[in-house]
C-alpha cells in the first residue's frame, strides 16, 4: 500500500438548527465520521482501509437565533390554542 502524503480530504457537515438544543449549541454535537478506502484494481467491495474518528460541530450565532424565533412562535401557538374560543350563539 502507497502512503501519499499530498492527499486531501475536505468534509462538509450540514445540521439543521433542530438538531442543536439549546445545551448541544454550546458544547457540540458529537458526530462519527467513518472513511473507506477501496483498492481501484481490485474492484472489491471490501475496504482495504477504514477510518473513523468523532467530530464536535458547534452552533452559530445565526441558529441560536433561529432556535428562539421557532420557540418564541411555538410559544404563541400554544398560547392561541389555550384560550376559549368565541361561541357562535344561534
């Protein structure tokens, strides 16, 4: 096996806002990334390498705000719902 050491790997990670209580946001979600490495020539379906390790993606200032704004309107919401509707007198 061939050690390059020029090789690059760039990893995106997308999160919802929902995925991040209000805890999670500043201490990280934890997530498990998992590489596999496959031979090209022997065209297997079995890695010839695997690697994996823990990543933390932390909050942005922008979700944090998302997150209030969808518990200040879930809060109106419920707020609507719990008042006495008008009956209709026939």
């Amino acid at each position: 096996m061939c050690v390059c050491p020029c090789v690059q790997v760039f990893i995106s990670v997308n999160c919802l806002s929902t995925d991040f209580s209000s805890q999670k946001g500043v201490k990280g979600l934890p997530l498990n990334i998992q590489i596999d490495t496959y031979s090209y020539n022997n065209r297997s379906n079995k890695p010839i390498h695997r690697a994996y390790c823990q990543i933390k993606v932390f909050c942005d200032k922008g979700a944090e705000r998302k997150i209030r704004d969808e518990e200040r309107k879930q809060s109106k919401r419920k707020g609507k719902c719990t008042e006495p509707s008008p009956q209709i007198n026939a």
